[in-house]
C-alpha cells in the first residue's frame, strides 16, 4: 500500500509542492497503521489456519509462533516504508543509506544474541527484526525532523493528514493488489511445496529460492525508475518521464546480465548461505539456473510495474499469476510430479506472461496523456488546499 506514495509524493515534488508531501506522508502512516491491527489479528492465528489447509502440523506451529514475535515489527515496517517513500521521492539517498547500514550494523549482534545466547531459538530472530525496524524508523524519522535538507517539506501534523485518506487508499488498494497478487503466488508456492512428499524439504527449498530473489530484487527496485517517472510527469515533463523508463531498463538489463551470471557461477556452494544441509544444497543447485531466471523476469517486471498505472499492472497480475502460474505449477508439480521444480517452473510461466505484457503496455504508452492526469490531480488538490485556507 505504501507503493501509493511513489505516485503521489513523486508528483508533487515533481510539481514543487512540498508541504503536500510530509502532509502525505503523514496520512500514509495513519492509514497503514489501521491497517495493521486487523493484519495482526490475522497472524495470531495463522498456525491454526495453516493446519486448517493442509500444511505439516509442526511447521505451522512454529510458523504461528514465528508470526506472533513478528507483529511488532509489522508497525514499524508500516511507518519505515512511508518513511522511504519520503526520502526517495526527493532523491535524498544518502540518509536512507546511512539509517540501513546503522540498523544493519546493530542487528547482526541483537540477532546473533537473541537467537544464540537467549535462548529463543528463531523467535529470538522474529524479535530482533521488530527491534531493527524501529531503529531505522527512529533514524529516518530523526533525519527527518532536524535535517535542514528540503525543510520545506516538513509540513506540520494536522487535521489536514485525515482530508488525505480518500486519496492515499484511491491509489494504494490498487497498488496493494499490483503488489500482492504477484507475491501472493510465490507464497502459494511455498504452500503448496507444504503438500508435496518430504514437505520439510521442499519447503526449505523453495524459501532459499525465494528469498534469494526477494534479496536480489532490491537492486533493480534500487534504480528508482518509481520516483523519476512520477518527478517528470508531476513537473510537466514527458520527455524526462519517457527517457528515464528507456534508461533505467537498459540498466536493469545489464544488472539482471551480471547478477544472474554471478549466481549461476556459485550456484553450488550459495545454497550454504541458508542451510548447511547437503540434502537441502544440492536441491538447490538443480534450482539455480531456474532462480537466475527469475532474476531476470523479476528486474524487467519491476522496471515495467513502476511507471505509475496501478490499475493496468492489477490486472496484468491477474491474469498472469493467477490464470497462467498458478494451474501451470499445480499440473508441473502434483500432476506430472516434477515436485519443487515444476511448481517453480509454472510461476516463471507467469512472471514471462507478465513481463511481456508489462513490456507492451510501457511502450505504447502515451506519455503526454499521463502527464496531463497528473497535472489536472496536482491542480485539484492545489485548489482545494487554498479554498481551506481561505475559509480558515
């Protein structure tokens, strides 16, 4: 939902109107938090619903536990994500570089210390990621409040952050579903590896593999094409929104070229990374070449969702995940029983569905159109915040 932000804080810096950026800000925070109290209500019995589905007993019960330890860090990640969002809307790196290396660097000993010396096993994991999420939140939030950096996007908290909510949820919802429908049914995946024979193993599997592309899918995300395309269309200027698409894919397709060479290049000992089980590592090494292809599905999609339309790249999710993806790893995995590897397989299916139509949809897009939506919102929202001001 926060993905919202990109768009709206985009634009108006785009359109330098910078109070309405920490007013945004502001509304985002309220708005996530609400909606993590039905969330954590969910996750306090997700080890029951996950027994209710099928899944190996013992696993969701540890996975339920897991959860629990969890919720506090599901706040934290609400407010730390807007917070981003801030940041990165005004190009300001370097803070939130600094904030993450600072909470890296104290949770490598908080976790080392949790897990190994307190004697909560994995739960002591669970607590120490909540911990270092607020300590990024209190660091960016810090940054935030005294940096003289763009002071003039500080607006200050008030009843004009409530005014804002309608707006936020128009474009997070559809953002949320962009989102969740693909990573939903790479958690499908996982569930349904649980249903497989030795689901100990393949579950094991197939989170290194998903974890390794979740990690690895933070550097194409990292070439910001979200923000410079909404900073051009907010600012009027299509020729800007339009050759930022074309030069951040071109980087993505170098990175995706280096990064999966390098993977494939270690695919028989990077299995190490998670597990020193050689049952579990050599599964993985028949996964690699797979996993790089994720990699490169995974940074052109990623390059291609984040130019703005929500709504198009909802449905696009859709039908690719959920039409094309998921029958295709259910046949692959149980029918043909190509187990892990199958079910794999049939999500690439729909991670190429999606990218090709991502792909086509980027490039008959009409750029001046878009800039012209974005002009007329920015101006309503504008016009509307003087006529308060006026009547105040």
């Amino acid at each position: 939902m926060a993905s919202a932000l990109e768009t709206l804080c985009g634009q108006a810096y785009g359109a330098q109107q910078y109070q309405r950026i920490g007013t945004q800000i502001y509304t985002a925070i309220f708005c996530l938090f609400l909606v993590c109290f039905p969330l954590s209500f969910l996750g306090i019995y997700m080890g029951r619903l996950l027994v209710l589905v099928g899944q190996d007993p013992q696993i969701s019960h540890e996975v339920g536990k897991f959860i629990i330890w969890l919720l506090p860090a599901l706040f934290a990640y609400a407010a730390m994500q807007a917070l981003i969002r801030y940041f990165q809307s005004q190009s300001l790196i370097i803070p939130m570089f600094l904030s993450s290396y600072a909470a890296l660097c104290l949770h490598i000993p908080i976790c080392w210390g949790l897990v190994f010396k307190s004697g909560l096993g994995n739960l002591g994991g669970a607590l120490a990621i909540g911990i270092s999420y607020w300590l990024n939140v209190t660091f960016l939030a810090i940054y935030m409040k005294f940096s003289t950096a763009y002071a003039e996007s500080r607006a200050p908290i008030s009843m004009e952050l409530f005014r804002g909510i309608g707006e936020f949820f128009h474009f997070a919802i559809p953002s949320a579903v962009m989102v969740c429908l693909e990573w939903w049914s790479f958690e499908l995946l996982i569930l349904m590896s649980g249903l497989l024979p030795n689901p100990q193993l393949e579950t094991s599997v197939l989170s290194v593999c998903l974890s390794t592309i979740q990690t690895l899918s933070a550097i194409p995300y990292g070439l910001g094409v979200h923000t410079r395309v909404s900073n051009g269309l907010g600012a009027g200027n299509v020729q800007r929104a339009r050759v930022a698409v074309y030069a951040v894919v071109f980087m993505a397709v170098m990175e995706t070229i280096i990064v999966s060479a390098s993977l494939f290049a270690s695919r028989r000992v990077f299995g190490y990374v998670f597990s020193n089980e050689g049952q579990v590592v050599d599964y993985v090494t028949t996964m690699a070449p797979l996993v790089c292809l994720s990699v490169i599905m995974d940074s052109l999609q990623g390059v291609f969702s984040g130019c703005g339309w929500q709504n198009i790249t909802a449905f696009v999710n859709l039908g690719a995940y959920y039409l094309c993806a998921v029958p295709t790893a259910a046949i692959l995995g149980f029918w043909l029983k190509s187990r892990g590897r199958g079910l794999w397989i049939g999500i690439q299916a729909g991670a190429f569905t999606q990218t090709l139509l991502l792909g086509i949809i980027t490039t008959f897009t009409d750029w001046e159109k878009q800039a012209s939506k974005a002009r007329k919102r920015l101006s309503k929202g504008r016009s509307l915040a003087d006529n308060r001001a006026v009547c105040e």
